[in-house]
C-alpha cells in the first residue's frame, strides 16, 4: 500500500474473526470511500472462488501467501496441508492461466511462496542450485507447488516466480512459531504473568531474517523483466538456544531459569539447519536484509513486553 497499490486479500472463512493482524491498515468500506485494501472470501481449496475473484479483481500482481505453514501440525493433518499449500497452489495457477487465456490478460505476474524447508536435510549454505530434500508434508507439498510454478512458466509463458524465503519474523508472528512463542513468553515472565516456558529441540539452527525486508524482495522478484526462482536470506544462522540467549538476556532474565523441555514438541523428523546463500537476490534484484538477528530479537521481545503489560491491567 505504501507504493501506492489498491491490495486486495483473499481471506478464509473462520468461525472467529481472524484479521487482528490487519485491522491497522483495514479501512471500512462503508466509511472510506477510497478504502486501498479490500478484503473478500475464498479459498485455495475452492477453484471456483479463485477464478471468480480474479475476473473481478482484475489484478495486476498476485502473490500466493496462502498455507497451512505450520510445520508440526502437518504432520497432524497432512491431507489438508497437501491439499491447501500443493494443490492450492495449482488451483490457482490454473485459475491465472484460464484467466489470461480468456481476457488476454498476459501482463499478469505471479509470486509463489516457496520456503526454506523444501531444503530439508540438505547442508547448508542452500541457494537456488541445492537439490530438495524436504522432511515435513508441509515441506513436500512446498516443493510440489514449485514445480508446479516452474510448470505454468515453462509451459504457457506466465511470468510466475518462486521465492525461496527462509524462516521470517516480526512482532505479528503467530504466537505458536518457536520465535513468537519464545518472545511473547519473556514478556509475560518479566510481568509476573507466567514461569515457565515448554519447548522442544534447542539446537535446531535457522536463518531468521525480518519479514518486512523479506516482503520487498518478494515485490522485487515480480519487478524484474523475467520471471526467475530466488533465495531470500540473511546468511546467518542461530540456533533456538541463542535466540533464547538474546530473548531473555534482552530484559535482564536467564532462560535456564524458566525453560523446561517438552518431548511432544519434538519433530518426527527435523530440519537441523538451515543458512542460505542469497548471492542471486543481492546482484540481480539488489536486495538485501536491513534487520540483523540480535535487532530482530529485541525488537519482537520491545513489543510482547508491551503486549504483556496490556493483559496485566486487564
Ligand atoms: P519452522 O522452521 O518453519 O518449522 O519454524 P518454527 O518456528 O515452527 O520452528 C523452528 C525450529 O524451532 C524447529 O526446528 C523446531 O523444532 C524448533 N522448536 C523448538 N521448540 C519449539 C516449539 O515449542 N515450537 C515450535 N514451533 N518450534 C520449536
């Protein structure tokens, strides 16, 4: 919105409203006139509505943001994850193709959210040329959805792109990614609102970079005059533990003195390490992360402070 763009999200249904993340930026339609976001249900699960909105929209850019994007709980429901993150994916890469082939809308670019976890338990440093080995259904079903990407582009022309994000954060990060969960704990323990945190695997290493950054080589990537595949990282990777480490020590508390472990957090199978090499996003779109590890940490810990203090008063 801030480069001028009229954003127009597709939301799914829920029995809760689920737009708490958005609500900043959502203007009414009945009271804005000119409201630039706009907001309307569908599903990656309901060709139909995918088509049906694209006709309507018109839309110049489409970025598919749309998963089950936990990993753990795909190993719960892997179906639906296969459904929504594989399938969905196609659906709507289709539904892009018919559109273009019934209004000769060609100019139309598409941005798919491939993720760092189709590297798997490849070693790292990962750039575009690693092969694929992905551990969770979430992760396969990421890797089926690039395929189908490069596909659609080889295929029938459409300027589609994968980009390969790793782990991404920022203080709207859902509460249940080791990240969020690990911050918004520290702010509650520094209140008084609660003593101990339950996690699984410390030593898993990840390339964590701020999601704000990230959205503007996502932008980049569809700015370009052909349509590529890129890895988008920060080349550094912490383990959970140091991101304890910087959490805690951030508001003066030791993380051994409030963290206990939880097998049933335990993956049945991990991904120990990831650290990518993103030479090809920094020359050809000349991106590069502003937010450093430590900077991001605090920076999400500032925030569930605040948060913290908020539900105390409650
Ligand atoms: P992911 O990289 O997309 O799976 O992002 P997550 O934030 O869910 O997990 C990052 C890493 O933290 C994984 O290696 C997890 O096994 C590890 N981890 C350790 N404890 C926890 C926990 O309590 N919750 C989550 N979500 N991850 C945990």
């Amino acid at each position: 919105m801030e480069k001028g763009y009229e954003v127009h999200g597709l939301i799914r249904r829920s029995s809760n409203f689920n737009t708490q993340r958005i609500e900043h930026i959502y203007v009414d339609p009945h009271n804005a006139h000119k409201a630039r976001m706009k907001l309307h249900y569908a599903d990656l699960s309901d060709a139909s509505s995918l088509r049906r909105w694209l006709d309507t929209i018109l839309p110049d850019e489409v970025y598919n943001l749309a998963a089950q994007s936990h990993v753990a709980v795909s190993f719960e429901i892997p179906d639906y994850t296969a459904d929504v993150v594989a399938t969905g994916a196609l659906r709507l890469l289709e539904a892009v193709r018919s559109h273009i082939s019934a209004t000769g809308r060609s100019h139309i670019r598409y941005y798919q959210a491939g993720s760092s976890e189709m590297f798997g338990s490849t070693p790292p440093p990962q750039d575009e040329t690693t092969p694929f080995h992905p551990r969770s259904p979430y992760a396969a079903s990421k890797c089926a959805a690039h395929w189908y990407t490069v596909n659609y582009r080889e295929a029938y022309g459409i300027f589609a792109c994968n980009g390969i994000l790793f782990n991404h954060e920022s203080p709207r990060r859902g509460e249940n990614f080791v990240t969020r969960k690990i911050t918004r704990a520290v702010g509650r323990i520094k209140i008084g609102l609660q003593r101990k945190l339950f996690l699984g695997n410390l030593q898993a290493s990840r390339d964590w970079g701020f999601a704000g950054d990230y959205v503007e080589a996502m932008w980049l990537m569809l700015q370009q005059e052909k349509p590529d595949d890129y890895v988008v990282a920060t080349e550094e990777s912490h383990t959970v533990e140091e991101f304890l480490e910087v959490a805690f020590g951030h508001v003066g508390l030791n993380w051994r003195d409030h963290v206990a472990i939880d097998k049933r957090y335990f993956r049945p199978t991990e991904v120990d390490n990831l650290k990518g090499d993103a030479t090809k996003a920094k020359k050809v779109l000349g991106w590069k992360p502003r937010v450093g590890f430590e900077q991001l940490v605090k920076m999400m810990v500032d925030q569930d402070v605040e948060l913290a203090k908020k539900e105390k008063v409650l």
